[in-house]
C-alpha cells in the first residue's frame, strides 16, 4: 500500500486519531470497498478480474486526472482548466499520429508531444496564479476557455480515429497481464517515488501556511508553479488514457471531468484549502465515483433520472466519509 506525504498537524493526537490524520484516504478505503460488495450484489460479474478491468480501463484517465488536481490542492490552489487540457492533448496526439501514420514510433513521437503540451499549459497557469497573483479559480477557468478554443482549432470535429496501435496496446495483454494493471502498477510507483521528494512536502507546507512557508525561506512562487507543471503532466497522462478507451479524438472530452476529479480529490480526504491530504486518497475518490455510476446502470435507474441519482450519490459519500472521519477522531 503506498503511502502518501501529509502535512504534520500543530500537535500529535494519540491513539486512532493519529492514524486517521497520517492515512486520511481511509474513509475513502472504506467507502470503496462498501460500493464494490454493492456492485457485486447487483452484479456478480462487476468484482470479476474482467469487470474490475473494465472498471479499471474506463476510470483511469479520471484516476490520473484526480492525482493532477491533488498537486495543485496541496498548495492551497485549484485548476478549472484541467479537463481542458485532457481535451487538447487528446486532439493533439491524435492529429499527430494520423499525421505520422500507424507505427510505433509515430505513437511515441506522439505521446512526447502530447506530455510536452500537458506540462506547457501547467506552467502557464502557474505563471498565471502564482506569478501574475490572480485568483486560481477565475485564472484557470479563462485558461480552460483558451485551452478549449485550442483544442477545437487543432480538430474542430470530434471523431478523428487514433491508429490501432495505440487503442489496441491500452486495451490488450502484457505477459497475459491486462495492460492497464501494468499502467496502475507504474502509476503506484510514480505516486510512491513522488510521496518521498522534497517537492510534495514543500507543496504541503505552502497549503497549510504561505506565509510561514515565505518566511522560512521556501520559494513559493516557484513551488506553486511546479505543483501546477505536474498538473499539467499528469493530465496529459489521463489523455492518454482516454484515447486508448474511446480511439479517438474529440476537443471537448475532458469538459466533465474537471468537477469529477475535484470532488475525487475531497472523496479522498484532500483539504481544498491545502496542507492536507493523499494523492492515494483522490484514486480512491476517483473509483468511487466510477463504482457510483456503475451502480447506478446496475440497479436499473432510469436515464432521466441517472445524473440526479449519481449527483446524490456522491454526495451522500462525501458526508459519509466526513462523518466517518470525525467519528474516528473522537
């Protein structure tokens, strides 16, 4: 299980409240596996190895997309622009590789354009906030519009077909391993290896205290920009995912999903103030949401009434992991 960077509270709590402020993705745990038993009694086949892949493949790019937010609420920030960028880079490698043709080295050429568009748009808004001193909420949300504009100046039509090669590698077996367990296994490592650098901690110290942080000697501006550069790569990631599982290119795909891996990011018990919080917690968040909808098309709700059930739904586990939270610290 990996572990993730938190900040360290003023004191130290005995006891179980000291493990619920050092793992606070455990009501987020907890939750997840209540809505996989639901899952699996509504349908046996859902906690199937093909079900959980299934489930696995289809929810990975909001996985990735939540763990981008997660970096940026660290620092006490947020990006509205997020889903933005999955759309423009998935227009982007797209277009490049119908470009180059179907091979393996179009895919890759790609995929380095793809990351490098992901990490141009994170400095961008970290200029944008940080430097420039503009509130995140409005900076992100004009940077999203700019973001999108692009997106649909790359591919004004949504429908562009990805090569073979890409879309069949995401869908297919390693070893006769599915292919996403082995993208799941790398992104535990990336997250853990990221958990033990200097840069998640300054991050956490920035969300819980600026100034003392500025006072300390901590560059700020810098930390803030960086934490929003990750954003970027690991949107760009969750593009990639997304391409894989629609095999295609469409510049408003990402338009949902930023809210989506905000409330992620709160499901997993990350303070949106910053100085708080695991990136493991926002992949929980992440799956409940995506257990939420499989649920949801199990029990048979009607269609109109599909997005009212969902909403409630998430909501209902938000407070839940709240009040589960605070009755542990008790």
């Amino acid at each position: 299980m990996m572990v993730d960077a938190v900040a360290t509270p003023p004191r130290r709590p005995g006891g179980i409240k000291r493990f619920i402020e050092a793992y606070p993705f455990l009501p987020a745990l907890i939750i997840m596996l209540v809505l996989l038993a639901l899952n699996g009694i509504w349908q046996p086949r859902s906690v199937s190895l093909v079900g959980i892949t299934g489930l696995i493949k289809t929810y990975m790019a909001l996985m990735l997309l939540a763990v981008a937010q997660t970096y940026v609420v660290y620092a006490g920030d947020i990006d509205l622009s997020a889903g933005a960028i999955v759309s423009l880079v998935n227009v982007v490698i797209v277009a490049v590789m119908a470009s180059l043709g179907d091979s393996g080295v179009s895919v890759l050429a790609a995929m380095a354009i793809g990351l490098g568009a992901g990490l141009a748009c994170g400095i961008v808004n970290g200029i944008v906030v940080a430097a420039f001193r503009l509130q995140a909420i409005v900076a992100t949300f004009a940077t999203s519009i700019f973001f999108t504009g692009l997106a649909l100046w790359v591919m004004p039509v949504a429908g562009t077909p990805a090569p073979a090669t890409f879309w069949r590698t995401y869908g297919g077996r390693i070893l006769d391993v599915p292919f996403v367990f082995w993208a799941a296994a790398l992104l535990a490592v990336i997250l853990y290896l990221l958990a033990r650098t200097r840069h998640a901690l300054q991050l956490l110290a920035v969300g819980d205290d600026a100034q003392g942080a500025y006072q300390s000697g901590l560059p700020v501006t810098a930390i803030r920009i960086r934490g929003y550069a990750m954003c970027g790569v690991f949107a760009a990631l969750a593009a990639f995912c997304i391409t894989g599982d629609t095999a295609s290119g469409d510049p408003l795909v990402g338009g949902k999903m930023t809210l989506y891996s905000i409330a992620a990011v709160v499901l997993g018990g990350t303070a949106l103030a910053g100085g708080y919080g695991t990136v493991v917690g926002s992949v929980f968040g992440a799956l409940i949401i995506g257990l939420i909808n499989s649920l949801v098309y199990f029990v048979g709700t009607p269609s109109e009434w599909q997005n009212l059930v969902q909403g409630l739904a998430i909501l209902v586990a938000l407070v839940a992991g709240i009040l589960i939270g605070r009755r542990a610290r008790a």
